[in-house]
C-alpha cells in the first residue's frame, strides 16, 4: 500500500498526513454518501463493493436518518395502523 500511495500521490501530498490516511477519507466519503440518503447499491457500486460488504463495514456508521425516514412512510401511507386494545 505504502508503494502504491507513494506511485500515485505528489511527494508533498504523500508527506502529508492526508497521504498516510487514505482509506479514511474514503470511509468517511462513504458514510457521508449513506448518511444523505444515497442508496446503498449505488454507493457499493461507486465504492467497487458488494452491497453485503458495504452493509457490513458501514451500517453501524448510518446515522440520523430515522425521523426522515418515518415522515416518508407516513407520507405514503405505508405505516401500520397500531392493533386493536379492545
């Protein structure tokens, strides 16, 4: 990996602390994409992952997306209605 960065990336880029990580800018692309929404297939596929694979790495980093999620379902009529108390 060390090679492979230092081939690809300018000398002041690779000294930087930006060239030592670069699969976190990655992994925090990612999120980011899960997080606004994008569908997960979609990013596997910019990402040159399995969606099992992205899931796998990255569900536990998905955040904040319920109460838009809830008013989407409500707004289609797709919630169940609560069942009988009677």
């Amino acid at each position: 990996m060390r090679s492979a960065r230092q081939a690809a990336l300018a000398p002041h880029v690779f000294d930087s602390p930006t060239g030592k990580r670069v699969y976190d800018i990655r992994h925090t692309r990612l999120t980011k994409w899960l997080n606004d929404g994008i569908p997960p297939a979609q990013v596997a596929e910019w990402a040159g992952n399995s969606v099992p694979v992205l899931l796998a790495t990255y569900a536990r980093c998905v955040d904040g997306q319920r109460p838009g999620l809830k008013k989407r379902l409500e707004a289609a009529g797709d919630l169940p209605e609560p069942p009988d108390a009677g």
